[in-house]
C-alpha cells in the first residue's frame, strides 16, 4: 500500500482523477446529504488531511474533497492567481447538485474568501478556519525561518520542527494515531520534494497572507484553535467583531484542529448556526 493510500484507508469515499476547469485535479467524493466541500490550506499533501474527519461528516453530507491545483496529486497551474482559482473552483462545484457549504483552510482560505465575495449565489454557507486573510496577518518569525528550513530540506527533523508548531500537543495526537500520523508526515514530506508543488507552496505564502478587503454576502463563521501559533486566536477575534461573523473556538488546538481534537471540531462544525 502507498503512503497516500495508509492515509485515506477505510474512508467512505472514492479517489477519482479528472479535469476540473482544465486541471487535472485529484478529488475524494462520497456520502450522501447536502453538499459539503473541503478546501485543505497550504500544505504539500492536499487534501488527505482532512481523512479525521470524513467518516463522520460522510454521514451527513455529500463530500467533495479536492487536492488544489500544484498540491497533493492535481497537476499544476502556470499560475495560482484568483482568476484561476476561481475558474477552477466554479468547475468543482459542479459536482454539487446545489450551493453547498465550502469549509476552506488556512493559506487557500483566502482565495476562497475573495471567491464568496465576487460569486455569492454559488456557495450556500462559508466557514473559515485559521484563514490569514480576514485581517492584517505577518507571519510569525519563528514559524517563517521553520518553513524555509523545509522548504529548502523537507526532512523528517524539519518535519518535526514544522508540526510542533501547528499542534498544540503533537506529542498526545502521535500517541492517539501513530500510524496514520506517520503516514501523514511521510506523504507530506514527499511531496515537499516535487518542484511545481514548491513553486505552488511559494505562490500561496506570498499572496495568500495579504489582508482583503471584499465584502462577503454569504454567511460565514469562523473556526479557530485556541492555541493556533500560525495564525493567532487574536486575529479572528478582531474580524469576527468587525465583520459580524460568529466565531467558534476550538480550545486545546493549534492550526488544525480536525486532526488534533477532530471530535472538537465535528461538533463545531455540525452545529446550526445562530
């Protein structure tokens, strides 16, 4: 079995590979219910990551998890930039028979951010979690010298530089999941390797921190851990209360939640909002 597929062992989903606007996208699909879409953030492995927390949510909904274009799997764009994004997002979100609610991660949070603002009657419901665009965000110093160390050498020492700074407790999750921790950590560090996924990952850092400004019809939540060392718990508090957006925070959690507290996260998630 390949590392990516001792990630995704036993989901109740398919891996299909097929042109989505143009790209050859690789795409998780399954479940039954109202749609629901899964944006991973910047990260090498795609969407892979969000295998805590799709059984329980294929209970639900109809899942369509994609690998961005330059990440995980799908092949790569010449460019990332919004228009291509969201020529590329219109054309995923035709696997949805309605609007579905679109829960968009971190550094790609923002793109889908800019995307609800421009395409509103496309997306039912918008939650975005640990998203550096929603305010004025510089990326710690600490966490920037570690993502150049794995940039330049995506070792499994670098690797453990990097998680320790998106878990809260890295140590506990290895305990609770060994296996599929390393699976996750290994595939990850893999496709560090692949140039057009460095390239993608440069693309995401440069222009992805930067505040918008684009006002947002859809209804939108917030979802945040409590300990995120990324993208701090401060930054969602200052644009949920300018903004007007409900603001759900995950305690005992860094930047990904889903994988370190995924049962937190499940409840936030499924709760109706207010």
């Amino acid at each position: 079995m390949t590392v990516r597929g001792r990630l995704l062992r036993g989901l109740p989903v398919d891996e299909r590979r097929g042109q989505v606007g143009g790209v050859a996208t690789v795409v998780l699909e399954g479940g039954d219910g109202p749609p629901l879409v899964l944006l991973h953030g910047g990260i090498e492995c795609g969407g892979a990551y969000w295998a805590p927390v799709i059984p329980r949510l294929a209970e639900q909904h109809h899942l369509v998890v994609p690998d961005m274009p330059g990440l995980g799997e799908s092949d790569p764009v010449a460019r990332l930039d919004q228009p291509t994004f969201d020529d590329w997002l219109k054309a995923l979100l035709e696997l949805c028979d309605q609007p579905p609610t679109l829960i968009a991660h971190s550094l790609v949070g923002t793109l889908a951010a800019r995307f609800a603002a421009t395409h509103p009657t496309r997306l039912q419901r918008l939650v975005l979690y640990g998203v550096p665009g929603i305010g004025p965000y510089r990326m710690p110093i600490g966490l920037r010298g570690i993502a150049v160390r794995f940039a330049l050498r995506p070792s499994a020492a670098n690797m453990e530089r990097f998680e320790r700074w998106a878990f809260a407790d890295l140590d506990a999750v290895r305990r609770r999941a060994p296996d599929w921790m390393d699976a996750f950590s290994t595939y990850t560090r893999s496709r560090a390797r692949v140039p057009h996924v460095k390239r993608t990952m440069r693309y995401l850092v440069a222009t992805c921190t930067k505040q918008m400004h684009d006002r947002i019809d859809v209804p939108t939540t917030l979802i945040w851990g409590a300990q995120d060392r990324f993208v701090p718990l401060a930054l969602a508090e200052e644009a949920g209360r300018r903004l007007g957006w409900p603001l759900k925070v995950i305690d005992d959690a860094g930047h990904v939640p889903h994988i370190e507290r995924p049962g937190a996260f499940l409840e936030e998630v499924t709760r109706t909002p207010r």
